[in-house]
C-alpha cells in the first residue's frame, strides 16, 4: 500500500469518525431532532383521533373522501420523517408515492365496485 493512499484512507476514516461525533448532541444530521420527532408524533396522534371521532359524526357523503384525505396526510407525513424519506433521493419519493396512487387507485375502483358511493 502506498503512503498517499495510506493517508487518503486515514483521512476519510477520521472525517467519518468526526461525523460521528456530530450526532451526539441529540441532533440527527439524517433527520429530525427528538423533538422535532415528538412533534410529528403529535400531529399523527391527532390526526388519528380525528379520524376516529369522524366515525362517530355523521357528515353523510363526506365521510369516505375526508378519510382517504387524512390517510393521504398520515401516509405522507410517516414516509417523510419517520422513514427519512424527506432527506433521501427523489426516486425513492416517487416510488412511494406512486405506491401510494397505485392503492388509493385500487381502493376506490373496489368501493365503486361494491356500489359503495352509490348511496342506498
């Protein structure tokens, strides 16, 4: 092994290593802070709760399309931070949301299918 290829890889070793020492401070340099991430837990929390209490309210026809948009909500919010989605690269952004259209797509051809919107 040469010495300038010996140095170069000490040297990428020690800058991985100060790296490391970065993300002690409870700061996340591939995301959130514990907080940050308390928060978006809230939010979820409180989006699940309106959920539930939509179930016990009646608001007739509106009640499928609100659903399908507070999941659209909590789908995105989860693969944005808890799954670091936000900080990684957009193809991985556009497979998971292609995903997500892909299921929104199936779910409502088989609610039109089962005359679910037709309105006995």
């Amino acid at each position: 092994m040469s010495t300038q290829h010996a140095t170069e890889v000490a040297d990428a070793h020690e800058g991985h290593a100060h790296e490391g020492h970065a993300h002690d401070d409870g700061a996340h340099g591939h995301g959130l802070t514990d907080m940050g991430y308390v928060k978006v837990a809230l939010v979820l929390a409180l989006l699940t709760g309106l959920e539930v209490a939509l179930t016990y309210v009646d608001i007739g026809s509106l009640f499928m399309p609100v659903l399908l948009i507070l999941m659209v909500i909590k789908f995105v919010t989860v693969v944005s931070f808890f799954m670091h989605l936000r900080f990684d690269s957009k193809i991985f952004s556009w497979l998971f949301y292609s995903g997500l259209f892909l299921a929104v797509g199936v779910y409502l051809a088989a609610l039109c299918t089962f005359q679910f919107f037709a309105g006995n």
